[in-house]
C-alpha cells in the first residue's frame, strides 16, 4: 500500500480523481460525462480491455450521461501503485 503522502501526491498528479470509499477500503473515483449512453457504453469497453491487460478491475457505475469509475486494490487493502496506473491509462481513453 501507498504512504499518505504518496497516495496524496498521485492524486493531485490525476485530473478529476477524488478519494472515495470503494467496497469499505481507501480507493479513488472519478466521473466521466459522456454524450450519449452507447458513448458511456463504448467508453466503458475499452476501460475493461484496459482492466483486462493490467488484471486491476474497477467498479463502474453507468447512469447515462455519465460512467463513474472507483478503484482499490482489495487484496492489499487500499490503494496501491495499481490503482494509480490504471486510472492515468483510464484517462488516455477518454
């Protein structure tokens, strides 16, 4: 798991995250206006191929028009490098 400070850092590194709670541990979020629902759809295709790559899966919420993405790393128990990774790549998708 992440230091507070690193954990803080990474986080004013991304553009939007915010820190939330995800399934009871420390995790990030992040909400994405799409235009239309199969815009939200194919946006959150490609973010499960990337999930798939890197075996870190979100928990995502479609509610058109927008996709909202949460991550931790349950096995470690909050956040880790992981989380982080994933999220920068979720946002060169967008």
């Amino acid at each position: 798991m992440l230091s507070e400070q690193e954990i803080q850092s990474r986080i004013e590194a991304l553009s939007g995250w915010e820190r939330a709670e995800v399934g009871g541990k420390p995790g990030i979020a992040k909400t994405f206006q799409r235009t239309n629902f199969m815009d939200g759809l194919g946006f959150v295709g490609r973010m499960a191929e990337l999930a798939e790559k890197a075996n870190h899966h979100p928990d995502v919420l479609l509610t058109y028009p927008r996709v909202t993405v949460s991550l931790t790393t349950h096995d470690a128990g909050g956040l880790t490098e992981k989380d982080f990774g994933l999220a920068q790549q979720i946002d060169e998708v967008v």
